[in-house]
C-alpha cells in the first residue's frame, strides 16, 4: 500500500518539476512562504494563547488573503489557462494582485492593533 | 336698598328681641316693608331674615304666603345653605302651617351629607354648613314635635365632623358649631352622650375606682343617666371579670370600684352602657382600661455550677434591694446560674413581665452586654452565663462585671433596677484584645480603592521572540528557493516609468508601516490617494511597456 503511494507521490513530484513553467514554480514557492508563515502564526496561538486576539486574527487573515490573490494570479498568468482569461493579460492580472494587495495591508494594518 | 334694609331690621329685631323689650314701635313702612320680602323674588336668606324681624318684633304674618315662597326658593335655588334658611324660617312660622313638604326636606338633605370612612359625615360645602344643618333640622322639628328622619350613626357622625376642629377659621363657623352644640344638647328628640375617663383609664391598689364622665355634648354633665358596665373582660384571656355593675355618682363623676373585683394585672375591655332618657344617642361605649400592679422578686438564687458537674452547685440567696456580699467566680469551667421568681406584691401571682433584662457592666472598661432571662414553663426565671459560649459578645475582656436585673412592663407601676452582685469573669487571656476599643459603629469605614481592570497575564518575552523568529523565518526559506529556481531581476529596465514605479511601490510598503506606529485610517487614505496614483500610473506605464515587449518577443 506505501508503496503505491509513494510511487504516486514521487511520479508527481518529477512531473511537476518537468512540465511546470520557472514563473509558476516562483509563485508556488511564494505560496509556499505564506502557507507556512500562517501555519506558525496559528502554532502560536494554539501553544501560549490568543492574547492579544486581534492581532493574531489580523496576521491569520492577511496570510490567507494573500495566499488566496496569490493563487489568482497563479491561475491567470498560467499559459495554459489562458482561453479562460482572454480579456486579462498577465500584466493586468499582476496590476490586479497589487491593487487587492494595497487594499488588504490596509485592513489588515488597521487591525493589528 | 330693599337688601340692606331687610338685613339691618333683621339684626335690629334680633338685638331688639334679645334685650327683651315687650314691644318695639314699628312704623307701617317697615312693617309693609318686610312682608313685601315674602314673596317668590326674593332669596332665601332675605325671607329669612323679613320672617325673623316679623316674628321678633311681634308683627303678624301670612304663614301659607310664606311656605309657598320657600317652596318656590327652595326649587328655584336648591343649594344646601338656602334649604337650611328654608328649615329656620319655617321653624318661625306657625304651627298650623302646612310645613310638611320642608319637613321634608331635612331627609333630602340628610341624603346629601358625604359620608368620610364611616367616622365623619358631612357637606361638601363645609363644616359650617353642616352645623347650621344640624341645628335648623333640630330647631324645626322641635317646632312640629316630630322625630327628624337622622339615624343613630348618621347623629354620631355628624357630631364627629362638627366637633372635629379645635379653632374655626371664622366667627360665622364658630357661631354654626355653638348653635348646633346647644341644639344637640337640649332637643326633644336626641341627645348625643359623650363619656370620657377622668385621667388616664387605668386602676391599680392605690386607685381603685375607674372614674368616667358621663356629659352632653356641651360637656354639661347628665346626672340623670344610669351609667352601668355591661361586661368587663380580660383583652388577653378575654375571660369576663365583671358583668353589671353599675357605676355611682359622685361629684358629678360616676366611678366604679373595679379592684373589688381582683382583676389580675393586664388591659380590660368595658362595655358600658348609659341610661336615664329615651333621647341619649351613642350610649354604649367601650373602654380599654388598664390595671396596673407592684412587683415582687422571690427566691433570686445565683450559683456557679461546674460544667462537669463534678462539684454540687452553690446557692446564694439573695433579697431585694440588697447586693450579695461576695462575688461569684466563672471561667471556661464553669457556668454562672440565676434563678428568680416575679410575682404580683399584693396576690402573689406569678408574672411574666415584657422586659427582664440581665445586664452585665464592666465598671473599669464600660463594656455592657445585656442579656434577656427567659421564663421556663412553671413562670420561673432562668438565666445562664457559660463564659466560653459567650466570649464573643465580652469581646474576652476579663474582670469585675456588675450584674443589674431590669424588670419593666406597661402595667407594672415599679420598675426595677437592681444590682443584684457582683461577677468575675475570666475568659482565656490570648484572646482578649490589646487595647480595648470602644465599639463605634459610626465611624468611616475604609476605604476601598478602586482596582483597575489588569491586564492580561502576557507570555514571558523569550517566547514571543522566538514565535517571531520563527513566523520569519519562512522568508529566508523563500530567497533560498527563489535563488536555486533563478530567479532574477535581469530584465529589469532603468525607464523612468519602471523606477517610479518601485520607488512608490516602496512608498506603500513604507506608508502601512507608518500607518501601524502612527497614523489613523483617515490621513492613511490622504496619502496613500497621493502616493498611489503615482504609483499607479508608473506601474501601468511599466506594465504596459513589459506587455509590448512580450508581443514583440513573440
């Protein structure tokens, strides 16, 4: 049974780092940098306590938001996606992610406390 | 003109009449004068007045003329204070006269009274009116010899609404309360009783007799009546001690030697009932008296009993007034014992008095503590003192404590005060207080500060910077995998456009960061419009010119 998983994990992994374009395999990386940057946030919290709440909320939220505009762009700079964005070019998706940026730092900021 | 003149042969007449002239010449103007007032135009109060005159001067008068008047007055009218002019101007005219419609009118009025809880009836135009009512109603039906339609409560209220007040704001009030209190008490048909107890209601072995007085309500004094106690029984027991006995007349008061009959101390409830006059209103009254008696104290017995009773107890006798010579020891092991009986001096029947008090006086400290002697089922009194149970109320001070026995009743005629011994009272010396305060109960009490809400309970620093070591340490992570993927900056192009761009783009990043330390949202939004429009616009130039480059590549 491991077995099988682990030939499925490891044939995964060559395929990724085969057919993945360089550009996406940056933006994963970056994900990979919030993802784990919020997992330790939550560590915290779950280990010495919530105080002060809303500062962990606002870190949590702003890792999450990130992660999730990050995707965004993932999904519309990727060539292969690129019939279902055809009015978005990758510098429009990119203007985008920094506009929702600006607009989440503010929030986030704001909460922090 | 017709106005004054009426009034000022009314009160002529009247002063005439009073100073008993047999007869006053009067001329036929005045005569014709006055019986022109009779008639319907006329109010009231001038017929009242022109019959008045008419009949003090001696003048005859129509007396039918003068009941149709009134009759039509009173219709026209029909105020309560032209209805009572109606009923003493009728109580002139002639017994022959048709006066039964005014007679009437009493009981209409009766009907008018406003009745006040049940004490005091009365019109709502006042008391005056209400007096005048009384003693024209009287003087009318003095006058037709029939009884007036007023029952026996309606009297008795009516008495307590006209004799309620002590001053009278006017002459004219007090002459209305003078002219009903002789009506009431000299009328043919009733006669309001008033009795009273001479001094307080109360009798004992040096005042035997219960005095009352018996009078009208002139407060002249009805030595015809028959004054006799129906029944007197006990308020507590409500066992009857006395049943027809009649009080004597003695001096204008009537008494009753109620000790004859051996009451025991206590509140008696009399009924009495007065006799004599078929016309007495009111006459059975009841009457709490008190009877009061002497105290004795018997057989005061104080020992020391051992808790243990390993030892007999000691008993000292001790006789009122006197103090017992030595003075009685108790400590934790023993119990300080008082035992005592009260008794009626004169019978020799027990007593349970309200307050017996066992007061306990520490002379050198002024400490007092007072306790209460409770009586056992046989009426003898107990008190007990265990110094350990009791240290609390002693605060354990030991010493020398002057013991008082306190006897007080409502119906003792001697209270008592008595020093009766002397007792040493050790308690357990660690407790006893340094100093001896004195216990003020109304002094500042202290004072409670107010204790800020604390904040919460933080995490030492040494965890918290590690959490934030940690928290930033994925970003190394991301340089290391950003440099073995190849990342780079070689397309980076030195336009104008490109290094605004990132110099605003720097600008926000550096914006939020002083928008955390320092600003509010408001002056964030200011410069955040300024820094991103630029921003913005740079960026979209960049962009733009990064798009042409790519189609031309492709």
């Amino acid at each position: 049974m491991s077995n099988s998983v682990f030939s499925v994990i490891s044939r995964f992994v060559e395929e990724y780092r085969s057919s993945t374009p360089n550009k996406l395999k940056v933006i994963d990386a970056y994900l990979l940098y919030i993802l784990l940057t919020g997992v330790f946030q939550f560590l915290y919290c779950v280990l010495v306590g919530t105080f002060p709440f809303n500062s962990f909320l606002s870190g949590f939220i702003s890792c999450v938001g990130s992660f999730i505009l990050a995707v965004c762009l993932r999904i519309q700079i990727n060539p292969q996606n690129k019939r279902d964005f055809l009015t978005v070019s990758p510098e429009r998706a990119f203007a985008d992610f920094l506009f929702a940026h600006t607009v989440l730092h503010l929030v986030v900021v704001n909460f922090v406390g | 003109g017709k106005n004054c003149s009426c009034a000022w042969l009314f009160w002529w007449s009247v002063l005439c009449s009073a100073s008993q002239k047999a007869t006053i010449p009067v001329s036929n103007d005045t005569r014709d004068l006055l019986l022109a007032t009779v008639s319907e135009d006329s109010t009231a109060s001038q017929i009242h007045q022109s019959v008045s005159a008419l009949s003090a001067l001696g003048l005859p008068l129509a007396s039918q003329e003068v009941v149709s008047a009134l009759k039509a007055r009173i219709s026209k009218e029909d105020n309560v204070l032209a209805i009572i002019l109606a009923l003493l101007t009728a109580s002139r005219l002639s017994q022959q006269a048709e006066l039964g419609d005014i007679l009437e009118e009493i009981e209409d009025l009766a009907a008018r009274l406003d009745d006040l809880g049940g004490v005091y009836l009365q019109f709502e135009e006042g008391l005056e009116a209400t007096a005048l009512f009384v003693s024209a109603a009287y003087s009318l039906s003095d006058h037709v010899d029939m009884e007036p339609p007023l029952k026996e409560d309606q009297v008795i209220q009516l008495v307590n609404s006209i004799f309620s007040k002590k001053s009278w704001d006017s002459l004219s009030e007090a002459f209305s309360v003078a002219s009903a209190a002789a009506s009431l008490s000299n009328n043919h048909f009733h006669v309001p009783v008033i009795v009273s107890a001479q001094g307080p209601a109360a009798v004992s072995h040096s005042h035997p007799f219960l005095r009352l007085q018996v009078t009208d309500v002139l407060c002249q004094p009805l030595s015809s009546a028959s004054v006799l106690a129906e029944s007197a029984s006990a308020v507590s027991s409500k066992s009857a001690v006395l049943s027809q006995a009649l009080f004597t007349l003695r001096d204008g008061v009537f008494e009753l030697n109620f000790m004859a009959s051996q009451p025991a101390s206590g509140y008696y409830q009399f009924s009495v009932a007065i006799a004599g006059d078929s016309r007495f209103v009111a006459n059975h009254v009841e009457l709490k008296v008190k009877v009061s008696t002497r105290v004795a104290i018997n057989n005061m017995d104080l020992s020391v009993v051992d808790k243990d009773q390993s030892i007999g107890p000691k008993t000292t006798r001790v006789e009122y007034p006197t103090k017992a010579k030595a003075s009685f020891m108790a400590d934790g092991h023993q119990n300080f014992a008082m035992t005592f009986q009260l008794v009626d001096e004169t019978t020799g029947v027990e007593l349970t008095p309200h307050q017996t008090f066992v007061r306990l006086h520490n002379q050198k400290t002024g400490q007092e503590v007072v306790f209460v002697a409770e009586p056992d089922s046989k009426n003898l009194y107990k008190f007990e003192l265990d110094t350990a149970e009791r240290k609390t109320e002693f605060d354990s001070i030991s010493g020398t404590y002057a013991l008082y026995l306190m006897v007080g009743d409502a119906t003792l005629e001697n209270p008592i005060l008595w020093n009766v011994a002397d007792v040493v009272l050790k308690f357990l010396d660690e407790e006893a207080p340094g100093t001896i305060q004195a216990k003020t109960l109304y002094v500042p009490k202290p004072e409670i500060p107010h204790l800020f809400r604390e904040p919460e309970k933080k995490p030492p620093t040494a965890v918290s910077n590690t959490f934030t070591a940690l928290v930033l340490s994925p970003f190394l992570l991301l340089l290391i995998l950003w440099f073995k993927l190849g990342a780079n900056i070689s397309n980076f192009t030195l336009s104008p456009s490109t290094i605004l761009f990132h110099i605003g783009h720097a600008a926000t990043l550096g914006l939020m960061y002083v928008y955390w330390t320092h600003l509010n949202m408001f002056q964030t939004l200011k410069y955040l419009a300024i820094i991103g429009s630029l921003t913005f616009l740079a960026g979209n130039r960049m962009l733009a010119q990064k798009a042409v480059k790519r189609y031309k590549k492709i």
